[in-house]
C-alpha cells in the first residue's frame, strides 16, 4: 500500500473523487427513500422519535471521546505503520470504554429523557461504538490519496445492508427496532469492509499517541461544540416538546437534506485530502478553495430551494399525507437555509490542511454565543415552530463565521464566495418564478402516482430554466473559469467516454 501522496493535477483528481462520493451517497440515498418511504407509512411518528433520541445520543458519545485519529493520518506528511497501529488501538480502546458507558448510563438517559423505551434501544445500539473501533486505519491511506473508489464500495454495501435490514424488521415488527436494525448492520458492513484487500493488518500499540493526541485534541473540543449545535434542534424538541413532534422535525429535516448534502458533500470531502496536498502553496490553495465554494453551492442552491417550492408534494409522495403539514413546513424553512449554508461547507476541510485546530474550536464558540440563546428564546415564545426558526438562524450564524474564518485563512475578502457564485443565485430566483407562476394542484389526500405526475412539471421546469439561466449569465459574463468551467469540462470528459465505448 503507498502511503505517499502526490501534489499534482490536484483539481482533477478532488473532482474525480468527488464523482466516486457523488455515486455512493445517490445509492446510498435512493436506499434512504426506500427506507423513507416504507418506514414513514409503517412506523408512526413517536418511532421515530424514541429511534432520533438513541442514535443523537450515539452521535455525541462518539463526537465527545473522538480524537480525530483518520484526520490526523490524512494530515500528516509522512504516514508509517507505527502511526496506523496506534491509531487502530485508540480507535479500539475508545470504542470499547464509550460502549460499556453507554450500556450502563442507558437507564439514567432514559430517565431524563422521559422516556421509558430510549434504555433498551441505548443499550442494544451501542455495539455500533465497538464496530467503529475495529475499523482498518489503512483504509484510510486511499482517501489521503484521493482515491474515493472503496469508499464507493463501501458506502454502496453498507447501505444496502442496512435498508435491507431496517425494511425487514420494519414489515415483522412496525416498531422502531426497525431503524435500531438498519443502524446496527450497515455500521457492521463500513467496519467489516475496511478489511477487504488491504495489504496491512493492524497491531496493538500505542507509541505514537502523543502524536494524535497533540493533533486531534483541539478538534475534539470543536467537534463537540458543532455536534452539539447541529442536535439542538432534536434535543430540545425531544425534551420540551415530545417524540411525536420530534418525528415530523426529523422526518422535514431528512426530505430537506435528501439531496442538497448528498450532492455537495462528496465534493466538501473529497476537499480535505486535496487542500492538504496544496496547503504550502497559499496562491493555488485560495484559487482551489473558492472554486469549490461556488460549485457546491451551485450544485446545492436549486435543489434546496426546489424542495421548498414542492414540499406538500415531496412529504406526500415519500412518507404518506399524515406527516402534513409539519414535516412539510419544516421543508419550506430549512431546505433552502440549508441549501445556502453550504457555501462555507468546505471551511473545515481548509481548516484541518492549514491545521488551524484551535481556531475552529473558537470559531464554534462564537456560533454557539448565538445560537444557544436563539434556541432557548424561540423555545419559550413560540414552541415548535421557534425552534425551527432558531435553527435558521443557527445556520445563518455559522455561515457568516464560517466566510469570515475562511477570508482570515487564505486572505480573501469576506464577500469572495457570494460574488463568485452571484449566477447561481440569480438562476435559483428564476426558478423559482417559473415555478411559483405555474399552478399546483397538490391537495391532501390525492394518490401519490397522481401528485407525482402533477408534480413532475414543475420540476423540470425548474430545472431547465436553472440550467438555461445559469449557461446563459456564464456566457454574458465572458465564461470565468469557475462552476460552470468545471462542469463543461466534466460534461465533455464524460461524453467522450461513452462515445469512445459505443465506437468499440
């Protein structure tokens, strides 16, 4: 296995590896409609409820003893095999210990929680905690490469494993062990398949922990202080409010993030290898980073704002109409929020090649100065409703620290990202005129292949004037080198590859 990286056609390769993200999370995500679709009608909204306290519970015990050990070994310069046994071993360790808490502090969880059921669901999905641990550092030596083409694999089986998993119990039990089963196997499948022809087992030492320690201890602390924020909406909503509630918060928050964070987000982690191979040279480093900006967000912004401008329509065809209108209204207000956030997605991975640890974490500190007390007013003022518009101010907040945490990094104006991506935000405003200006004729209770069939109109319209828009101002404005750049040449590449088979 090499663990050395290279530093050239850097770009390319980012994209390339992106694309092989891109691939697994559209297979992952049409086996999470899958399970949408067949769990939202079998399971009731309380399911899903007692199901988000466990797994946010999980997610902050990993976020809480996590030292960032796969960071490290991406970041580093030089990556032997003492580095990767080490690794493995506090990966292990931790895995260990923070399952055995878990198991024993479910009842007291539950307790204050108010919720009976949260203690046998805790102390059975635990075990994802071991899995985790025993997954292969080395595996981790062809993200450093950018080499994104296992992680496809990965991802792909363990997806497949875990709807099928989660569909099965879902039809035998209609209860939550449904998403307790889903979670359980897919987590065995990410762990099991890092073993699959890797040329390295790993060996139990810790001589190298000091190293991890002195790298992934800044990023801990920022790690709990974000995993705490981007929770605060199902914490609060599960605790003041109650689990029904929380499902259709979950079930609204799911749709939004459907396909706007499953079509950036490869690109944000296909970001990190490579700004890491290029962090020396500050120049070809700020070219790169703004680059990405724009065209996360112009693959984001029309998804996000599209969903909010079908949402009745989207909850009815996935989920069934008795998640209306609240999963609905939770569309309307952070898919499009979410959508824009995405413009400072990649500041972490720049953060983590500048190895700027210590500022994330004062960054994340900031954020949470002004969204902790957001989350508490909305709360007491208008209940469930004020804590989705906390959240859009949550992400508004992080968004704007996030472009200036960036602009202190590479030296650009605060302003650079929206200025470089004005076409995509002109674009989506003309979509969503064409869109508004046809008429819907979406009601409750109308079949799903029918709203889908009236809904399917608009879509494309959307799209294509999105599109259009976007070409159209990309011309005008002398072609920039840019998103739309990257994607002409993708388009052409890709073209010429399926010309070049058909003439075979």
């Amino acid at each position: 296995m090499n663990f050395e990286r290279s530093d050239k056609n850097v770009a390319n390769r980012v994209f390339k590896g992106a694309l092989f993200l891109t691939g697994a999370r559209f297979i992952l995500r049409l086996f999470s409609l899958v399970n949408l679709v067949v769990l939202g009608r079998l399971l009731v909204p309380d399911d899903y409820g007692v199901a988000t306290l466990a797994i946010v519970t999980i997610g902050f015990v990993q976020v809480f003893s996590d030292i960032r050990v796969n960071s490290a070994l991406i970041a580093l310069k030089d990556v032997e095999k003492r580095y990767l046994d080490t690794g493995f071993t506090m990966n292990l360790i931790r895995g260990v210990l923070i399952a055995a808490l878990l198991f024993f502090a479910a009842g007291p969880i539950a307790a204050y929680m108010d919720e009976p059921r949260l203690a046998d669901v805790l102390r059975v999905i635990c075990i994802v905690l071991v899995f985790d641990g025993l997954k292969n550092p080395a595996f981790m030596m062809y993200q450093r490469n950018i080499d994104f083409s296992r992680e496809f694999k990965r991802r792909a089986a363990a997806t497949v494993l875990g709807s099928a998993a989660a569909i099965g119990v879902a039809i035998a039990t209609e209860s939550y062990w449904a998403i307790v089963a889903g979670t359980l196997a897919g987590r065995f499948m990410e762990s099991a398949f890092t073993y699959y022809r890797i040329p390295y087992k790993p060996v139990l030492r810790l001589r190298e922990w000091r190293m991890f320690f002195g790298f992934g201890g800044w990023l801990t602390a920022s790690g709990i202080v974000s995993y705490l924020l981007n929770m605060l909406p199902q914490i609060v909503i599960g605790k003041f409010i109650g689990p029904g509630p929380l499902g259709h918060y979950t079930v609204g928050r799911d749709v939004s993030m459907l396909a706007t964070r499953e079509l950036a987000a490869p690109l944000s982690q296909a970001l990190f290898p490579g700004l890491s191979a290029i962090s020396h040279n500050k120049n070809r480093l700020r070219g790169a980073f703004r680059k990405a900006q724009a065209t996360i967000l112009g693959v984001a912004l029309p998804i996000g704002v599209g969903s909010a401008l079908v949402a009745n329509e989207l909850i009815a065809v996935l989920v069934g109409d008795k998640w209306l209108p609240d999963a609905a209204d939770v569309v309307v207000l952070l898919a499009p929020t979410i959508a824009i956030s995405m413009i400072s997605s990649a500041t972490d991975g720049l953060a983590m090649a500048k190895l700027a640890t210590r500022q994330m974490l004062m960054r994340n500190l900031v954020i949470a100065a002004f969204s902790v007390p957001a989350f508490v007013f909305g709360l007491w003022q208008w209940g469930f409703i004020g804590v989705i518009y906390a959240t859009i101010f949550r992400f508004a907040v992080n968004t704007a620290v996030n472009m200036y945490f960036a602009k202190e990094m590479i030296g650009d104006s605060f302003l650079a990202p929206l200025a470089a991506s004005w076409r995509s935000f002109v674009a989506a405003g003309l979509m969503s005129a064409a869109v508004i200006a046809v008429p819907a004729p979406f009601e409750k209770g109308q079949e799903e292949l029918q709203i889908l069939i009236e809904m399917m109109p608009r879509v494309l319209l959307g799209g294509a004037v999105y599109v259009g828009a976007h070409y159209l101002l990309w011309r005008l404005a002398g072609k920039p080198d840019g998103f739309e750049a990257k994607m002409q040449e993708f388009l052409g590449k890709a073209g010429g590859a399926v010309a070049g088979r058909l003439r075979r």
